[in-house]
C-alpha cells in the first residue's frame, strides 16, 4: 500500500513559477513511475508529467518547455517546476505512482493540490 501527499499548490500570476511536490510512503517498489495529472473545473482529468527512477520523462505537449519534472529517490519524492504558468494551467494537480511487481500493477493518487493561476 503507497499513500502520497501532494504540496505547493497555491495563487499565482500568469508568467509566474510554482513547485509542487509529492511524497510517497508505504511499500514502494523498485519499479515504479511517477507523475502528474490535472484537472480543470468541466474538464476531464488529463496527463501532465511522469518520470522514472532512472530519470526517464514525459510530458504533455501543453506543458513541454516550461514544466520540470524531476525526483529523488532517496526521498520517494517526485517534483514539479511550472514556470511561465498561464491562465489555462488553473487545475487540481494529482500525484500518481505506477508500480510494477512481477506480474502486477498498481496505481495510486494522492489527494490533489490546487494551483490557480489568474492576475
């Protein structure tokens, strides 16, 4: 069982910088992503960041270029730099871990964090 707690989430200017951060707890693996999804009021939630143990990222086009995804293994912790925020990336941002043990796979969220951008 993994459980994670998302932070960093507030109000910010368009143009403007925010980093969250998750940590997870609980039996985690030694295969494992993590990342980061959001969702916008009216909007399903849609696929932002994730990054592998190795160092291995992803991210979404409407993000690519001004968001960071970065961890620390040590920590079980996984971050996320948004800078040049705009209005569009005001959503509930969740922290997800895949894992992988022999044939299984888990999936797990934390509680989300908002981020509002607006002037």
């Amino acid at each position: 069982q993994v459980q994670l707690a998302e932070s960093g989430g507030g109000l910010v200017q368009p143009g403007g910088s925010l980093r969250l951060s998750c940590a997870a707890s609980g039996t985690i693996f030694s295969i494992n992503i993590m990342g980061w999804y959001r969702q916008a009021p009216g909007k399903q939630r849609e696929f932002v960041a994730e990054i592998s143990r190795g160092g291995g990222a992803m991210y979404a086009d409407s993000v690519k270029g001004r968001f960071t995804i970065s961890r620390d293994n040590a920590k079980n912790t996984v971050y996320l730099q948004m800078n040049s925020l705009k209005s569009e990336d005001t959503a509930v941002y969740y922290c997800n871990m895949y894992q992988l043990a022999s044939a299984l796979t888990y999936h797990y969220w934390g509680q989300g964090t908002q981020v509002t951008v607006s002037s």
